[in-house]
C-alpha cells in the first residue's frame, strides 16, 4: 500500500523522470542543499541526436513502498539516484564507496542510473577516471556538477528509450508479462494464464505502460494512442483499478498538450497552445530550467516531426478540455473502488483541481476537493496532516474559496500544537494562523475598521484572535499578546457581550502588569508589521472644543495705543454649494489667542461604553506647531455613562499656531495616542489657535470693602469688583489702591482714566483726584513686586433747587464705586504712543461715579 501522498502532483509530472539526491554520511545541510539546487537546475534537457525533451523531476526524499507502484505509473518509479558525500582522506574511500552500494539497493529494482558526488577526497583515487563517480576538492571548485547532470540524464534516456522500446515491440508468441501493484500479487497467485481475459488484461496493462514510457520519452502523440488503445482493452475485462491508470493518463497527455505552461502554479514561460511545443515549453513548471544540446525552436512535442498529419493524429486522439475533467471524474471513481489506492485517488483529485483551477471551473474543483478530504488514508503523522491541510488551503485559494481556504489553513495551524506532538510548533501555529486572516476578512490594521461597515464574521474573528494571542503566550511573546488582545478590544468592543468585555479586559491588564502596551510597530520575524492600536472607543470622544482663557486672563489689544482701527471690508459673495471636510474643519483657525506660559482648556465630551467603571489614566493631549507642555489627568467614568465632559489642561511654552490633533490615554496598561482625525463622528468647533507671547500679570486690590452691590453689569471685555464707601457732603476719604505683579514680565505702563457711570443730573461736583507721580517712579513694576497710588474722594454737592435731594440722600448717603478695580489683570509692553498727560488734572471734575481702568 502506498502510503505517502504527493500533495504537489499535476498532470504534467507524469511526463518527468524521477530522480533522488540524497547525501551519504556525514554531509552539512547547507552544503548538500547549496549542490540540490544546482541539480535540480537541470530539470529539462535536449537528447543529442534526437529531438525529444526529457523532463526530470528531483527529490531529496522518497519513501520506499512508493517506489513499488513504479510499474503502476512509471513517473512514481526511482530511475535515478545521485548520492552527495564527503571523503578526506584514500582510507575512508572504501567504505563510502559501500554505502553508496547499499544506498542503490534501496532502489535497485527500478534504478536505471547512478552517480556518486565526492567532494573533498584529492589524489590518486580521484584521478582515476569514472562514469559512475565524479570528485570534487571542495563544494567552491565544483564547476562541471551540471555538465556532470546532463550526462546522466542523457544516460537514463537510452536506458529508457531501450525499454520502451522493448516492450512496445509485438512479439509473436511470447508471453505479455502481467504487471501488477504490490496488494494485487497475492489475488493473482494460481490464476488460469491462459484464459482471453487474462492475455486481455496482460496487453490492456502493458499498453498503459508503454503509453507512460511514450511520454515520459517525449512522444506525446504516441502515448495518446496507446492509452487509448489501453483503455478500450481494460474496459472490456473491467480491470478497474489499471483503466483508471489509462484514463488518467491519457488526461495528463492530453492536459500537456493543452496547457505548455502547466498547472503546478509554478511560475515559467507560457506558449501559445495548439501547433507543436517547443522546448520552450519545457520550463513551464520548473523554475530556473536549463536548456542544453539543441536549439529550442528545433524541436517537436511528440519527439518525431512537425507534418501535419501528426498534428491531425495527435487531435483526434486528444481529450477536450471538457472531456478531460469527465475522464478525471471516472478515474477517480474507479480508484475508489480499492481501499489500497487511497493515495492514488487522493493525487488524481489534486491534479484534478489544478487543472479546473486554469479553466477557471471554480464550483466542479470544489467537488474534487471535497472528495479529497473524505478520502481515508493510514494513521497520518501529525506533519502529514499540516502537510494535507495546508495543500488543502493552498488549493482552495487557487480557486477563490477564500474562506475556505482559510478553515482548512487554521486546522493546519491548530495541529502544528496537537497534543500528541512532544514539542508543539507554536511559532508555526501562529506563522498559519496569520495567514488565515485575509481568508476571514481580518486585517490586524485598525485603520481598516474605522472605515465603513464591519465585514466578515464577527464570531469567527473573534476565535481567531483569541487563538493568536494564545499562541503569542505560548511562544513567550507578552508584547504580542497585548497587542492582539488590544486589537480584538478595540475592533470588535461592539460584538461582545458583557462577560467577555470583562474578560477580556482582565487579560488584557493580567499581560500589561508584565509588559505595558506601547504605540511602537511590532515587526515579526518573516517581516510582517503589526501597527500600534489606540484605544479610540476607551473612552468614546463625541466632541472636541478648544475653551477660551478665563475673563481675568484674556488678552485685550490696547485700543489707546493703537489708534483708529482701519475698517477691512470685503465684498458679500453668496454661494449655494459650501465645500468643506471635516479636516478644514479641525484646522479652522479660532477667533481668540492663549498665550505663552499660562494653563489653557480644551473639552472633551466624552462616554463609557463598558458594563464597568472605566478608568482612563495619564489622559493628556497631542499638539502641533508650538511646544507645548500638556499636563495629563486622571478620568474615572461610571459604567454606560451618558456624555461626560473632560477638561484637558496644558501649557504652550512657544509662541506660534497651535493644534490640536488628538489625545493619549492610559487604559487597562495601554497607552494609546488617539488622533482626531481618526474618529468617526466627531464634532468640533476647530482645532486651531494662535498662542501670543508671554503677557504682565497685575492683581489690583483695595483698602475699602467691597461693595454687596453690583452697580453696572460687566460688558464681557471688562473685569470689575465694587468697592462701597459712605461719605456726607463736604467728607473727604483716601483710596488705597495696591498693584501687585503676580505674572513673569515686567510692567511698564499704568493708564488711568475715570468715567460717569451714573447720569442723575441732580447730582454735581468733584469727587475723585490722584497723582500718579509717586506710583510711576515704582515701574517697571518687576514680578513680584507691589506699587501704590492713592485716590482722593471728596464729596461737594450742590443743593440749590433741589427738594427733594434731602429725601433722596436720607437714607445711606452717596455710594461712590470704583468699577474695573482688575485681580488679576494684564498690562501689555509696549510703548505709549499719546500725546495726552499721564496724570490728569487734581481735583478735576469726572462725575458722580468713577472708573479707574488699566488699559491695554
């Protein structure tokens, strides 16, 4: 019984001759594979003197009990053998030259040739001329091993040519041996040797032989007939197993006629087909083919010549595409019918699918693979099983199942860890498992599932990336495991339940305790990158605005200092179509400043969409364009929550355009850089602001208490506190009025101005006088620092033709306020460019209330 299946068969192998390389005691791995692959070079060769090709198929290794079915098909049968040693020293020459004998009887009953590569050996021995063994000093000094090749080849084709031939040959009267496969000999042991069926199923079988060695010779036309030929024979004696043989045969003739450029998915040069082949057609399934002896463009498939009536012989008796596949079809059926051909069957279906996988038949290939899967073979190892099902996924992506292929992909994965293996493959396992994602719609980008629709089965993605944060663990690699279990949070939070979300959850902090989750790329060894995955749904941010600066704290342009506005107008222009995205949005450019070294806001509107209080930590902001210290903050969100504002603070250091282009966090050990463009949904009022330089900072405060009432509502612009004082007419009071610098800039300008802020015409007189002259000689007022000046209030009112001012005052007396007394306030450093006096006039008159105002 034949027990190891070739996954990588098609059609066209059966036209190749087998040859093994295998290595002869001691031989390192890298030099025995260094001289495999200039062999294997050598995969087509031109016979000299013919105008045949020969196509050789190389193994390094090839069970033995395969090599009986030879007879069965003559492509499975060892005719070649190349053996590669090492040999230093004459003393040792004898016994290598022995085992390269023992090595030829492992397949001594179908060798046709052999050769023996020593390298290293030098000396008498090695000058001594051979056929059989070639010497080489070293693997560097080794330049005829190809012209070594060729020579063999050419050496297996007479031998082949004679047999062929031999057999092809009717002669009279002698007995047509009965080919047989090993578990058949024993059926056939006292059988009647001279019966019609017997001498029928003798010639059917041997006409299927011929037919073989016809194309493994290179005469394609000739091996068309005898399978035909074989076919009608074996029918008619219902020698099932052998006309499955014959039928599968004439399809890979057939397949080689149709298809020079093959069906392995090897990639070499194409043909047109139809016509003769050249030896062109040659390399279309062995990459880097060698050409030797003959000009290409010289030669014939079938070997004999180029007229016509061959080409005509040569159609009638190729199958149409079509009938190829039915012909596939009743092979394999009759292959079924033997529990010992499993393997047969088994390869049939492979090469089946191949050529079904050109004629782009997709749904009749699913079928043969299908079988394929069903077929049972021996107990297979657990590497024969990866074997099976990864050429199972490699076929079904050849015929675009994706997902299928997939499936079959994983179960190679999951059996690279099978229990039963001593030391399980884990880094395999997740080298396949990585593989299988395009097959589930599962890219390991978030990028990807911030756009549109989720597509794929959630469920099955879901296992999947439990399994390569499994298989990440139990190759040691927690980064790994973070960085799956953050992208399984993060993509799929909408699709899970809330046990899982705990669970996950827990994981994901059990693996951060030990290795934190960063936002650098991962790159795996084979190269494949794993892009860093922020938490953008941990929390979800709705809206983002930029705040102003505290009233006390706003910048104010000096209208005294910088003249009349000149007004800018521009045309009105109406236009229906209002063209803008939502990155013109974030950049839009905001209509107030934040200025240089003081703490400036930013709000986020922000919900919890966990079963459980969310803690987000080291919650800070990512700027652009100024340098900017942010200075993070510590969230904890209840579960499910509605909208949550969150205040993000920090402080530009430079001046310039600011922007804000997102946030980072730190949730459940993962830190993540969240960037506003990123975010589905989001609104925003821009993101964009200019930051002036570093301003003064003045605190104004007062000897009189502050008033309960508020005697004029601020405009917006103005900063005001209410001082009270009760004066009779004629009283005069001092205003004690401290300007401390509390900010990091020297101030160097004091305005004062006063202003009626209550219109009663009853009322008249001088009220508020000051001279500022000793409060001047304190500037620049440094940080830190404390000037004064004094306000006189003095009370004169005229109480002619007036009744009932009396009445009026009755009560509390005259209240005088000072409105705009600033704490803190600003002062700008520049220049003063008016003409008019610092310090007005004392005892000039300003009205019934005062205004003392610090301007900017």
């Amino acid at each position: 019984k034949m027990s190891v299946p070739d996954y990588m068969q098609c059609a066209e192998d059966h036209q190749t001759l087998l040859v093994v390389v295998q290595p002869i005691g001691i031989v390192p791995e890298e030099s025995f594979f260094r001289i495999y692959k200039r062999i294997s070079a050598v995969s087509q060769v031109n016979v000299r003197d013919s105008q045949r090709v020969l196509y050789i198929r190389y193994r390094h290794h090839y069970p033995p009990e395969n090599n009986e079915w030879g007879d069965f098909q003559t492509h499975r049968k060892v005719v070649g053998l190349i053996t590669i040693t090492e040999c230093s020293s004459a003393k040792e020459w004898p016994q290598t030259f022995e085992k390269f004998h023992l090595q030829k009887e492992m397949y001594g009953s179908t060798l046709y040739d052999s050769r023996l590569f020593v390298f290293g050996l030098q000396g008498e021995i090695a000058e001594q001329p051979r056929t059989d063994v070639a010497f080489y000093p070293s693997y560097d000094e080794c330049e005829t091993v190809e012209k070594r090749i060729e020579d063999f080849i050419e050496s297996l084709f007479i031998v082949l040519e004679s047999k062929r031939l031999d057999r092809a040959t009717d002669k009279s009267g002698d007995k047509i041996p009965l080919l047989c496969v090993p578990f058949e000999k024993k059926d056939f042991v006292g059988l009647d040797t001279d019966s019609r069926h017997y001498k029928k199923r003798c010639q059917g079988r041997m006409r299927k032989h011929v037919g073989d060695l016809c194309l493994q010779a290179g005469m394609l036309q000739d091996s068309l007939v005898h399978y035909h030929m074989a076919v009608e024979l074996l029918r008619s004696v219902n020698d099932f197993l052998w006309l499955g043989a014959a039928l599968e045969g004439l399809c890979s003739a057939s397949v080689i006629y149709h298809y020079p450029g093959g069906t392995g998915g090897r990639v070499g040069p194409r043909r047109a087909q139809g016509g003769s082949l050249s030896a062109e057609a040659g390399n279309r399934h062995r990459p880097g083919a060698q050409e030797v002896l003959i000009d290409p463009g010289a030669l014939t498939s079938n070997g004999i010549n180029a007229d016509t009536s061959a080409e005509i012989g040569r159609a009638k008796n190729c199958l149409s595409p079509e009938d190829i596949i039915e012909k596939y079809k009743e092979a394999i059926s009759f292959y079924g019918k033997y529990k010992n051909a499993g393997v047969i069957e088994l390869e049939a279906c492979v090469k089946a699918v191949r050529v079904l996988a050109i004629q782009k038949r997709s749904m009749e290939a699913s079928e043969f693979l299908q079988n394929a899967v069903y077929i049972n073979l021996r107990q297979l190892s657990e590497e024969e099983k990866i074997q099976r099902y990864s050429i199972l996924s490699e076929l079904y992506e050849r015929i675009g199942f994706h997902r299928k292929s997939a499936f079959f992909k994983r179960i190679a994965a999951m059996q690279c860890a099978a229990p039963s293996i001593p030391e399980p493959g884990w880094r395999a396992c997740y080298k396949l498992l990585l593989e299988t994602l395009p097959g589930y719609s599962l890219s390991l980008d978030p990028q990807d599932f911030s756009k549109g629709t989720h597509r794929g089965w959630a469920a099955v993605q879901m296992r999947l990336l439990h399994e390569l944060v499994y298989a990440s663990r139990r190759m040691g690699n927690p980064a790994l495991c973070v960085r799956h279990l953050s992208f399984l949070l993060q993509t799929m939070l909408d699709f899970l339940s809330d046990q899982e979300k705990k669970d996950v959850t827990q994981s994901l902090e059990s693996y951060t305790a030990k290795c934190p989750g960063t936002m650098e790329v991962i790159t795996l060894p084979d190269g494949l990158k794993l892009p860093p995955v922020p938490f953008t749904k941990l929390p979800i941010v709705k809206s983002v605005k930029l705040l102003n600066l505290p009233t006390s704290l706003r910048p104010h342009k000096m209208k005294s200092l910088l003249g009349q506005n000149v007004s800018t107008k521009s045309p009105f222009i109406y236009s229906p179509i209002i063209a803008h995205s939502r990155g013109e949005e974030r950049n839009k450019k905001i209509d107030f400043q934040w200025v240089q070294g003081d703490v400036c806001e930013v709000q986020l509107m922000v919900y919890n969409p966990m079963p459980f209080e969310l803690r987000v930590e080291n919650m800070g902001l990512l700027t652009t364009g100024v340098e900017f210290e942010s200075l993070p903050a510590a969230l904890s969100l209840p579960a499910e929550s509605g909208l949550y504002p969150v205040t993000l603070v920090g402080v530009p250091q430079t001046t310039g355009q600011i922007t804000v282009n997102g946030y980072r966090t730190s949730v459940f050990g993962v830190f993540s850089d969240c960037l506003l463009d990123n975010l589905p949904g989001l609104k925003t009022n821009g993101c964009t602001v200019e930051v002036i330089p570093a301003l003064p900072r003045v605190q104004i405060s007062t000897s009189l208490p502050r008033s309960a009432h508020t005697l004029q509502p601020s405009s917006g612009d103005e900063i005001s506190t209410n001082v009270s004082v009760q004066l009779y007419n004629g009283e005069t009071q001092q205003l004690i009025i401290k300007l401390e610098n509390i900010g990091t800039e020297p101030l160097e300008k004091l305005e004062v101005t006063a202003k009626t802020v209550n219109t009663k015409e009853k009322l008249y007189g001088d009220f508020l006088s000051w001279n500022l002259e000793d409060t001047l000689c304190q500037f620049p007022l440094k940080p830190g620092k404390i000037a004064t000046f004094i306000v006189n209030i003095k009370v004169k009112l005229d109480f002619s033709c007036q009744e009932n001012l009396l009445q009026d005052l009755s009560d509390d007396g005259i209240s005088v306020s000072g409105l705009p007394l600033s704490s803190p306030f600003r002062q700008v450093v520049k220049p003063r460019v008016e003409t008019k006096p610092l310090n007005p006039q004392e005892g000039s008159k300003v009205g019934d209330f005062s205004h003392i105002k610090v301007r900017e």
